[in-house]
C-alpha cells in the first residue's frame, strides 16, 4: 500500500468559466493557469504520483512548455492512470477537498466523480468529493482563488512493497 497528498492553488482572473474534476462550469470570471487550471484534478495527479515516488505533476507537464498551454487536465490525469497501469498500481481510494467561496460543486459533484473514475479506469464509489468553503477568512475567503486538497492510497497487484 501507499499513500499520496496533494495540493493545488489557482487564483481567479479573466473569463466566463472555471474547470474542476475535469467539469466546465459556467462562471463570472476564470482561472489563472498556464493548463485549464483544474485545481482538484492537480491535487490528485499529485497525490498519485506522490504515492509512486514520482515527482510532482510539475516535473512531468512544465508550466514553460507550450505544449500543455490551456491544456485539458484529465490528459495529466489519463497520463497518472498509465504510470500507475505500468508499475501494477491500482487505487484503493481518493478523496478530493475542494476550498473555495464559490463556484459550489454541489450540482457538479456527480459529473467529476465520474470524470475521474473513468480517467483512472475505476469504480466511481472509489472517489469521493467534497468542498469546504473558508468562512470568508482569506484570499480564498474575499473569493480571490481557490485551493484543493487530493489524498489516495494506492495496493500494488502484486502486494510487494516498491510497485516495480
Ligand atoms: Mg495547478
């Protein structure tokens, strides 16, 4: 077994929509970020690859390549599922704390979950969901941005200990 945390931060700026959990959701303004700035997706790639001792989602799509300039983030995502595939990593659980004063993810919690299952190739009931906002203390609190928080834990096929 092993177990991976992230976390991610993107502040608000220009725009007509945010994306979270690889959902496009309307909204008054958009999000910083050289990709599509999914927070809760960053946090979980981050989590996954923690757990693999693999770097950080930063090493593996650089912000100052133009490849990954508005790029979809279930591509970092997809690109986690084949390196877990390929070292016998499957996931356990994930669970996903969105920090944000707003958009809620009420209405799209369904949509991510299954976004992020699919992506990882597994059941929805294995990722969980969930957003807290931070009681108008902050930049996250005056709604300049939001942050998100992933922890996973991963079982090797095999039951060794490294996953190689
Ligand atoms: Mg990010």
């Amino acid at each position: 077994m092993r177990v991976g945390i992230g976390y991610d931060v993107h502040g608000f700026g220009p725009g007509d929509h945010v994306t979270l959990g690889g959902e496009k959701i309307p909204w008054s303004q958009g999000i910083r970020a050289h990709s599509d700035g999914d927070v809760l997706l960053h946090a979980l790639c981050d989590a996954l690859l923690g757990a693999m001792a693999l770097g950080d989602i930063g090493q593996h799509f650089p912000d100052t390549d133009p490849r990954w300039k508005d790029a979809d983030s279930r591509v970092f995502l997809r690109h986690c599922a084949k390196l877990m595939q390929e070292r016998h990593w499957r996931l356990v659980n994930a669970d996903l704390t969105l920090i944000a004063e707003a958009p809620r993810v009420g209405p799209h919690r369904v949509a991510m979950q299954a976004h992020i299952a699919h992506d990882l190739g597994c059941e929805k009931d294995r990722v969980n969901i969930k957003a807290t906002t931070s009681e108008g203390l902050g930049a996250f609190g005056r709604g300049e941005g939001l942050a998100a928080q992933a922890i996973v834990l991963l079982a090797h096929a095999n039951g060794g200990s490294n996953g190689h």
